[in-house]
C-alpha cells in the first residue's frame, strides 16, 4: 500500500470517527418563556440523557413567539416550551408546530391539545392569600367565593395585580368578565384598596396586614403561608389559571433529540421536577395544588389583552 492510500485511509477513518462522535454528542435547542422552570428541567434531562446537550434561548412569551414564528422558514429552534396557552394556540394556528405525541405520556387528557400539536405541562391557578389578624381584627367574615368580594363590607380591603402591568392581574380579569361580567369588575373596583405592579403585590400587603385580601397566584400564596405570615389560602368557586406547555417545531435542525426531550416532559421524571417550582402539574400527584380540589375556568370567548387593557383603563381606572 503507498503512502498516499494510507493517508487516504488515515482521513476517512478520521471523518468516519468524527461522524461517530457527532451521532453520540446529539443536541437540542430549545426557547423557553420561564427561565428558572428552565433550568431545573434541563438540570434533569441532561441528567437523564448526558448524550444530549440543550442549549437554549429564554425570554418572555411574547417575544419567544414572535421569533419562532419569524423563522418559520427556517427554523432555529427544535422545542417552544414554557409558554401559556394563548401562545401555544398561536404558533399551532401559525404553522410553527408539527404535531408530536410523546411516548408514554403520563399527562392527562384536560393538558393535551386534541390534533396532537402540544402539550400543556403545568397551570398556574389563582388565589386569595387572606389575613385572618386582620379579618379579626375589623370584624370581617372569611370570603369564600369570589362573589364575597365585591360585597360592601370589604371596601378597600382588597388588592390585587394591575392587568395593565401584570400577566396574573390580567388572567384574573380577564376570567371574572368572562365569568361574570364587566359590572362585576365594577362592583370588585370599590373594594379595591391598591392594585400593584407585580403579581405578588397583592399578596405582599395582605400578608403585611395592609389589607385582608391579596389576589395572587399559587406559588406566592404558598411562599406568603408558609414564611410564617397569619394568613389562610382561599380558592373561589371557579378557579382563573393560565397553563403552560410546548410543542415540536416543524422542521427543527435537532428532530430525534426534540421527540426525547418532549418524551421527557410528559413523564413522571419531569413532573416531579415541576412540582418543586409550578403550582399544578399536568401529571396527577405533583405540584402544590390539587386540581381535584379546584376548578378550572375554561374561558367561553377569546381574550385579546390589547383590547381588554383599554378597556380597563377606560371603564374601572376612567383613564
């Protein structure tokens, strides 16, 4: 054999190895709407599968849709995930996703989308976090619906996130009107003491005894308990939730590595990494909530949040 067969030999054995190593070192790429849930998922599935790299892009909902949608021709991304469900419905209805049922999926019927296109993993339910001190103290009664709290005895005893500014603030709102109506929403308006900036604010002053109701979400009334603060955690007759999930991205440069991934978010693996860090998990036993003890609203119109914002403003803050 020459010289230059052996050379030649050497390369091909060379590129035959490189190939090899790429097949094992897979990769995924993900874009994700919730940066810490993200981490402690890509903690546990790099764990589970050490062959697969994730590497991902985070951000906020809006612009992680906007630019899955944007590359839609050619796809960056292999998994949107961690965005709410207005979202996900967004990117089926765009042609983002390609529909995917993962293998031995332990999500429940409620959480799938019925064409396949996603899968929601978590929701987000809203509460009250009501201080029993100062109920006592004012001679109040413990709401237990959100009926109770539009009556005259809770004027400016209740405080909860702005729509305006807040995602919780506008799912709570929003799902009120749904529910029951603008007039609602009106009558709840005298009651209210102070709506704050973030979604926690509300729960902040109730816990400091500033007010006797705080409208919050599940992670925080159970943050605000559990620190020690002499409140009770109060679900109403309907429950006001947003969900959050993902889907496969049609076209995705990682497709192999983004059906295990998505494989591993509907196991009990990943659900018991989502119930240390979510409220309600889409797989039965996790999570902080119940979701036998509660019930969800399932919203009868389409929301535009641009619109309803504008209408907040103009009808309760007379802006």
């Amino acid at each position: 054999m020459t010289a230059t067969s052996k050379s030649g030999l050497a390369a091909l054995a060379l590129i035959a190895g490189l190939s090899a190593g790429t097949a094992l070192a897979g990769e995924i790429v993900v874009y994700n709407a919730s940066d810490s849930v993200n981490s402690a998922i890509v903690a546990a599935f790099e764990k589970k599968h050490p062959d697969i790299k994730v590497k991902f892009v985070s951000g906020s909902t809006g612009p992680i849709t906007e630019r899955a949608i944007a590359e839609k021709a050619k796809p960056q991304a292999d998994v949107v995930y961690l965005i709410n469900n207005v979202a996900l419905e967004q990117l089926k209805q765009a042609g983002v996703f390609e529909p995917y049922e993962p293998k031995e999926s332990k999500i429940t019927a409620d959480f799938r989308d019925p064409d396949g296109f996603y899968n929601k993993y978590f929701a987000t339910t809203m509460c009250m976090v009501v201080n029993k001190d100062r109920l006592a103290q004012k001679n109040l009664p413990q709401p237990s619906t959100w009926e109770d709290l539009i009556k005259p005895i809770y004027a400016k005893e209740i405080s909860l996130p702005s729509p305006l500014k807040s995602g919780t603030g506008g799912a709570i709102l929003t799902t009120f009107v749904d529910a029951f109506g603008w007039p609602f929403v009106e009558n709840l308006n005298e009651n209210v003491y102070q709506y704050s900036d973030g979604g926690s604010g509300g729960a902040q002053l109730a816990g400091q005894g500033e007010v006797s109701i705080g409208l919050t979400f599940d992670t925080t009334c159970f943050e605000t308990k559990s620190s020690g603060k002499p409140v009770e955690i109060v679900y109403g007759r309907i429950t006001p939730n947003v969900s959050e999930g993902g889907g496969l991205v049609a076209g995705g440069p990682n497709p192999d590595e983004a059906k295990i991934f998505l494989d591993f978010m509907a196991s009990e693996d990943a659900a018991q990494v989502l119930g240390k860090v979510v409220g309600a998990t889409a797989v039965p036993g996790h999570g902080l909530v119940d979701l036998k003890e509660i019930t969800l609203w399932k919203m009868k119109r389409p929301v535009d949040i641009a619109e309803f914002r504008k209408e907040f403003a103009s009808r309760i803050l007379k802006q």
